[in-house]
C-alpha cells in the first residue's frame, strides 16, 4: 500500500519581536490582559522589505535539508497563504524559482488558518493517485500587513511566520486520512472585507484589515474542532487514547485547551506554541510541528492529530503516523 510520509520538516520566523509590553504603547491593552484571554506573550513580525516567500524560502530550505532531499527531487510545491507576494503569479511560483525547482505543478492554497492542513490533504491524494512522488508544502503567512494597529481586540493575536514539511510516497504508514470542510455562511465573523473584484482602491484603505466577532469565532471553533476530533476518530475506528499527539492551529489557549479536553488529552502531549508565535494563520501548524519534532518531542511511529479553523469558516484535519 502507498502512504504519504513526511520525510523532514522546517520553521522560520522573522528577527522582529513584538512583546505584549510594545503592544501596552500602542493600544490600550495589558500583558495581563492578552496572556489570560489568549496565551499569547508575543508574536514575530516580518521587515518591511521581507515578504511571505522570503519566509517560506527559509522554512522550505530547512525542511529539504532534514528529508535530504534536492530541488530534482520534488514534483509538487504548494504554499497556504492568506497574504500572497502577488495578485500573480503565486507565492508558490515565486518559491519555486527560487529553489530552482523546475516544470512540476505549484499552486497557493487559501484556506485562512486551515491552509496548511487543506494542502497536506491535497497532497496525499497526488501522490496516493501516483500524480506526485514528493511534495514540498508551505504555510507561510505575512499577516502584520493586514492587522489594523489601532485595533486592540485583533492586534493582539496575529504575527507572521512560514512552516514547511517534505512528503514522499512510502511503503510505511504516513497519513492515514485527512478531512476538510467549509461553510461560507459564516463569512461576515472573520473576513477582511476588501479584494481584487470589488475594487483595487480598497486595498489601500481601512476596509483591508482582519475584523473579527471574537466571541462568536471562539465558540464556533470550538464546537467545530470538537466535532472534527469526532469526525477523524470515528472514520478510523480509533480511540482518543490512540492519538499520541496534538498539533492544533494556534490560535487561541482557551481554544487548544478545549480540544485537548476533547481528547482527554494531557497538555503535555500537546503542542503549543501559541505564547511564542501568536496566530500565524496558516504556518502555525507546521511551525508546531517542525518545534516538536526539532526539540526531540515528537518521534517516528508515533500517532499525530493535525487539526485547525479559520475563516470561511473553513476547518480540518489529518491524522498521521510520523
């Protein structure tokens, strides 16, 4: 049987940090404040002159040299971005020539926080279906560029960051299954209200920015990730105490917390780096990831749950064996 593997992971972040205690000159907020509703006590930020495939150039170099692999080896790069260097070509066009990878398909995937999930589904099936042989997958994100600094209820949580892993067709079990959902009634609770179609100039003013209802997103997550533990178990004939491992989108403690309760999973099998990082939208599951397995946390064999929410709503996961 054909398994999708992951061969080597790699995490990058930007020089620039932001503590809770800059954030206290800015708006009107506390380190007390944010660390109790959020867990966050701080987050990177992009140079003004770095972009989104600066960051994910980094993490995709680091996470070829862990699988040992070359730009020859990989027919297929897909990058989850919500923050593209271009209208076009995408972001992953762009990394691609700067890895000297040649001729293989490359897309972006928009998926918000669930970008990377959703790409690791979509690479599965290329290479179950003989399609792709390695895969090179990115989240990477610059979202400081359309947090509004005056806002204090959403400039607390975002922060900018690039994660990436390399998967190969093996004979040794990799993922097992991954489930991927969307329901855009939800839109309206976490967009930023500004695009291409609807007109260029808004991208330069005010409505280019993340608004979010904060309390009805938290107790959709919530509920949603709760169902999609569920969902993944249930379709596997697995038991919670299967799972070795947690990586959930970094979005929110309270929210991590939850789904561990889910699990009945202890914290200290589950991986957090949301205090570090903030919300890295879609590089925060492989930034959790490349973290746990870098720190000698996550070993071979064992059984991983990569799940996450983001606006759409769209929402998912994979379940695999590292």
């Amino acid at each position: 049987m054909k398994y999708t593997r992951i061969a080597g992971t790699g995490g990058f972040l930007p020089e620039k940090v932001l503590t809770n205690h800059d954030l206290e000159e800015m708006v009107d907020t506390s380190d007390e404040w944010i660390v109790d509703r959020t867990g966050i006590r701080k987050r990177h930020i992009a140079a003004d002159d770095e972009t989104t495939c600066d960051l994910a150039e980094q993490a995709a170099r680091r996470a070829m040299s862990a699988a040992g692999k070359e730009a020859h080896d990989i027919d297929l790069v897909i990058v989850a971005t919500t923050t593209p260097d271009q209208i076009f070509p995408s972001t992953a066009c762009l990394l691609q020539q700067r890895l000297g990878i040649r001729g293989c398909a490359a897309f972006d995937v928009q998926a918000v926080c669930t970008g990377f999930v959703y790409a690791l589904g979509i690479a599965d099936n290329f290479i179950r279906t003989g399609s792709a042989r390695c895969a090179l997958i990115v989240g990477a994100e610059t979202l400081s560029r359309i947090v509004d600094w005056t806002d204090r209820d959403t400039c607390v949580l975002f922060g900018d960051g690039a994660g990436a892993v390399i998967v190969e067709a093996s004979s040794e079990p990799g993922i097992i299954s991954s489930h991927l959902h969307a329901d855009g009634k939800y839109a309206e609770l976490l967009q930023v209200p500004a695009g291409v179609s609807s007109g260029l100039s808004q991208l330069a003013d005010a409505g280019a920015f993340i608004e979010m209802r904060g309390n009805e997103v938290f107790k959709m997550a919530v509920t949603t990730l709760g169902r999609i533990v569920d969902e993944t178990l249930g379709h596997n004939g697995m038991n919670k105490s299967d799972i070795d491992w947690l990586i959930p989108h970094q979005a929110n403690i309270r929210i991590i917390k939850a789904t561990a309760r889910k699990l009945r999973m202890p914290m200290d099998h589950v991986v957090v780096t949301v205090d570090e990082h903030g919300n890295t939208s879609a590089a925060s599951v492989p930034l959790a990831l490349d973290e746990a397995v870098r720190s000698g946390r996550i070993k071979r064999g064992e059984t991983l749950l990569l799940e996450a929410f983001g606006g759409g709503f769209t929402w998912g996961s994979v379940l695999l064996k590292y």
